[in-house]
C-alpha cells in the first residue's frame, strides 16, 4: 500500500509538469512533433489503433523527446544524498576548485544540482538547443550515465521511472495523434517557479486543432 501511495501521490506533480513542458516544446518545434506523428501512428496502425504496453514499447522517437525535455526541465531541482563513507572528488583545477582532490568524509549531505548537471555544456553541446537526438543509443552509450539523473541515480532512484514513462507515452502519444499542437505563448517567456519541484510560474497556452 505505501508504494501505491507513493506512485498516486508522490507522481503526480513531477509526472504533469514533465507533460506540461514536453507540450510546451512539440508546439513550438513543429518538426520534432511531425516526426513524433509519424512514429505514434505507424505504431498504431500495427496495434489495431491502439497505444498498448507493447506499442508503447515501440516508440523511440517520443522516448528520446521526452528525455530531453526531462533534461531542459527537469521535475525535481535537486537531490540530497548522505555520505556513508569518505569520498575523494577528483577536479579540474578551475577559478572555483583550487585543488586537484578534495576529501568529503562520511555523514556529510550532499545536494546535487540537477539543473546545472543537465545543461553543463561539457557534456551536452548547446545545451539551451532542444534536440531529441542527444539521446540516441550510439550517443548515450559514450555519455557518463550519470550526467542524465532526471529520476536520481543509482539503488535509490526513482522506482516509478518506468511508469512515469509509460504514463508520459500514452499522454503524448494519444495527443498528437488527434491533435496538432500549436504555441501561443512561448518558453522563453516563461517565469518558472523552483521549491522542491520546478513548476511555470504563469499560465502558458498551447492551441489544440483536431486532425
């Protein structure tokens, strides 16, 4: 009962504002959300007309958008772990880090930023662009698996990652297969607003017109 209270409540707020960007972002790139059109109804046409769990299985394209929406605006600002044993961080030697290894010992609480991580430019080139192809698997595989921590990392991530996909596919999906989305406002003009979460600040209208 508590991990399904954890995925009803717990999920909600991080899982509406990753759709709410992911809308945001196929509305004012009108190729990405054509080729995304194209991918949901060729998968839909070989399952009947439908988004099963198999279909949705089939739709890399919408995957690799989604992860990059999730890297541009990331749900969840940051993330907290504590220390069970010493660790040594090895750095460059930078006008902000002046040694080569620094020493943090055991109980210290750390607080990752997850913003900074997903837009820091030495592993994602123009990383203001939005680009689904960063996430291709030849690209993924030569990237630190470590700096794309949209749901936390390691034994204690999220444990409704997958779900969360799954939801955000189907949302999606079903959307542009029915609708083409077209921008009102735009993201550049959007105040957001970060406590735990990173939410709009403002409403911010998308236009819907039916296929």
């Amino acid at each position: 009962m508590r991990k399904l209270r954890f995925f009803s409540l717990q999920g909600h707020d991080t899982v509406s504002m990753a759709m709410t960007f992911a809308i945001l972002l196929l509305a004012e790139h009108k190729d990405v959300q054509d080729c995304v059109r194209t991918e949901v109804n060729a998968v839909m046409e070989k399952n009947g007309g439908k988004l099963t769990v198999t279909a949705l299985q089939n739709l890399s394209y919408l995957e690799r958008c989604l992860k990059e929406t999730m890297r541009l605006y990331p749900s969840v600002l940051l993330i907290t772990r504590t220390l069970v044993e010493d660790v040594i961080i090895v750095c460059k030697i930078t006008p902000l880090c002046f040694s080569e290894s620094y020493l943090v010992p055991a109980g210290v609480e750390l607080y990752i930023d997850i913003l900074s991580l997903h837009k820091n430019p030495e592993f994602w080139p123009n990383p203001e662009v939005f680009d689904p192809d960063r996430f291709l698997p030849e690209l993924v595989q030569n990237r630190h698996p470590f700096v794309y921590i949209p749901f936390s990392a390691g034994s204690r991530n999220c444990i409704g990652q997958r779900f969360a996909m799954m939801e955000l596919k189907t949302v999606i999906g079903t959307l542009v297969h029915n609708l083409y989305l077209e921008p009102i406002d735009h993201l550049k003009d959007c105040r957001c607003v970060a406590d735990l979460l990173i939410r709009i600040g403002q409403p911010m209208r998308v236009k819907f017109i039916p296929i």
